[in-house]
C-alpha cells in the first residue's frame, strides 16, 4: 500500500473520531528542537500488563522481544521525569513535499501503571516565543506503554513549520486500567525493499483485532538518533482472526531511513 497525504489524513479523521483521554489523565511538558543523545535508561518497573514474566518493555530490546515493534536499532532514552508521561526523545523537524512538517518523538512512562492513548501536542515557536504552529500524535508503538516503558510516535504540523523552530510538548494519557481502544499486532517482518518499508503483522491475541490498521514507521539515522517518520495501512482493513496478519507497504517518499522501527496496530473494539 503506498502511502502520503492521503493516507496522513484519513488517520488523521479515523483518529479523531476515537475517544479522547480521561480529564485526570497524566500530563507533562517538555522542550526540544533536535535530535536527542542516547543515554541508559532508568530501570523500570514491573509492567501493569500482561506480558509474558520475563518481558519488562522498559528498553527498546524488551519491546521487540515481546513482537510490538520489529527492526534493528536498539536506541536507549532518558529516563524521564518520576510520575509523568513526557516526550523524552524528539527528531528534526521534517518538511514534506506536501508543505507539512513531521517531527519524531519518544514518550517515557514514568509513572506506576501502565497507560494508553497517549496524545502530545506539539507547540512550534521562534526565538521570540510566537507560536508558529500546533500539532497533534496521530499514533503511538507500542500503543500501550507499561511503567518505565517508552513509545514511538511522530507530531503532525500542516501547514509546515521552520526547520529551526523550538517545539514545546505537552503530553496527556489514559490508564490502561479502564480498558484498551488500540491493539498491536505482533511484527513479524520489517523489511528494506526499493523506497518502501514492507512487512507483515499477526493477531496473537485470544481476540479478533479490528481495522482499519495503521503502520507505524520510525526511522534512525545511522548513530541510531530518532530522524523522522512515516504512516501507512496494512492489508486487508476489515477484522483479523487470532492467528490471521496483515501485510503493508509504506512509501518512503524518498526520505533517507538507514534503520527503522515498525509497529502496527488495530482496535479491540
């Protein structure tokens, strides 16, 4: 499936029609304008989902392990601020063709319990302040981040923001504990093939998982620094069985991407 504005805004509209997250749900700011240094992450805790005993998904390691993101880089992050849920990692902002800007980022669950539908806005600004432009995540791999565990995700700006704007991160999510909208699939296959990432996805859950699924893509450069990201579909779109997959082909659209990291996702309901 090739992807690009098209594909960025039909997510974008199936995303807006899905729950937002609860008004006590967990909330930080942070400040970043590039790529942050990987450093060792804080050890984390014992994840509040259920995972097999010797998976934690508190490093990048864990979580491809345990099947939510396939790929080669084994960034580590920051350990985040205790209690919180906040952007821990952010790329350079990426203008598209399209005049839309992307910028990659990284959230830490820091706090006790594992939460879901995060969401980050993202504030850009000059060097005087003035707001230039906001975005919001359209999508978090794994979508259900444990205590001490990280997540993928990008901000979306359109129109398209200065490549030298500061972005100011405010971040808010749901416990699990009440329950899951997104399901991840296990990824099987994350594959370099031309200008496209492919891949395939399986259901190992006792459950159907519902379309339509998204690919998440987050590319590295080569000292494993977040560089930007892409979306796509997976195929077929409807309900797939436990033990059924899916398959994908996101368009590169020409961007450099020496690594990647892939996830994908559906929903439970």
């Amino acid at each position: 499936m090739r992807t690009g504005f098209l594909a960025m805004s039909t997510l974008v509209l199936a995303l807006a029609a899905c729950s937002t997250p609860e008004a006590n749900s967990t909330g930080d700011r942070a400040t970043s304008s590039s790529p942050s240094a990987a450093v060792t992450a804080a050890a984390p805790s014992t994840p509040a989902i259920a995972v097999p005993a010797e998976v934690k998904l508190g490093t990048v390691t864990d979580i491809v392990a345990a099947g939510w993101l396939a790929g080669i880089p084994r960034p580590s992050f920051p350990s985040g601020p205790q209690g919180k849920v906040a952007v821990v990692a952010s790329g350079p902002v990426t203008v598209r063709p399209t005049k839309t800007s992307i910028v990659p980022i990284v959230v830490r669950n820091s706090t006790q319990k594992a939460v879901t539908n995060v969401e980050v806005t993202g504030a850009a600004m000059d060097a005087t302040g003035k707001i230039l432009g906001s975005a919001h995540s359209l999508i978090f791999s794994p979508t259900t981040a444990p205590s001490g565990g990280v997540a993928f995700g990008f901000v979306y700006f359109d129109p398209m923001i200065p490549e030298d704007a500061k972005i100011d991160f405010t971040v808010v999510s749901k416990s699990a504990a009440g329950g899951l909208n997104a399901q991840d699939l296990t990824v099987e296959q994350a594959n370099v093939v031309g200008d496209s990432i492919t891949g395939k996805a399986t259901n190992k859950h006792a459950y159907a998982v519902k379309g339509s699924f998204t690919v998440n893509v987050t590319c590295f450069d080569e000292a494993g620094a977040l560089l930007t990201s892409e979306i796509g579909f997976a195929s077929p779109t409807a309900s797939v069985a436990p033990g059924d997959s899916v398959t994908c082909q996101v368009d590169l659209h020409g961007t450099p991407c020496p690594s990647s990291l892939v996830g994908v996702s559906g929903s439970q309901y």
